[in-house]
C-alpha cells in the first residue's frame, strides 16, 4: 500500500524520477508536467513486456506503473 503523503514514500518516488503532489485533497504519484528521468539511452529497446502508457490506466495483472529504461509505462512485476 502506496502512502504518498509520508516523507519517506515522497524521497523514494522522487529518486526513482516521479513525483508526489496533492490534487483536491488527495495524494497522486505520478510524472507530472513532463518532468522525470528521462530513459536510459544505453538500452536499445523497451524490456520484453513493457507497455508504454502516459498515464496510469488501472492495475493490470502482473504488471507495475513506473518509470523505468524504456520510459512511463507498465512493465513487468517479477516475483
């Protein structure tokens, strides 16, 4: 369970290229205004399984929402 508003949870969204805002009282994490890490030019492609998505659409099974070597998107959940 995700907790946003904790100093921590912020410190390690941040690190990891997102970003943690309030909107209408309600925490949102997420990649807001562009800003962000940009993707890791030393790979050559997305990993197998990555879905690239903007913005969060919904859990998907077996999947996560992050920003990682191939850009915003869901990728893979390893065990």
């Amino acid at each position: 369970d995700h907790k946003p508003n904790l100093p921590e949870e912020a410190a390690r969204v941040r690190a990891n290229g997102g970003d943690v805002k309030q909107v209408r009282g309600v925490w949102r994490v997420g990649v807001f205004g562009g800003r962000g890490k940009e993707p890791s030019p030393s790979k050559a492609s997305p990993p197998q399984g990555f879905v690239p998505s903007a913005e969060f659409a919904g859990a998907r099974p077996g999947l996560v929402f992050k920003l990682g070597d191939g850009g915003v998107g869901y990728y893979p959940d390893p065990p």
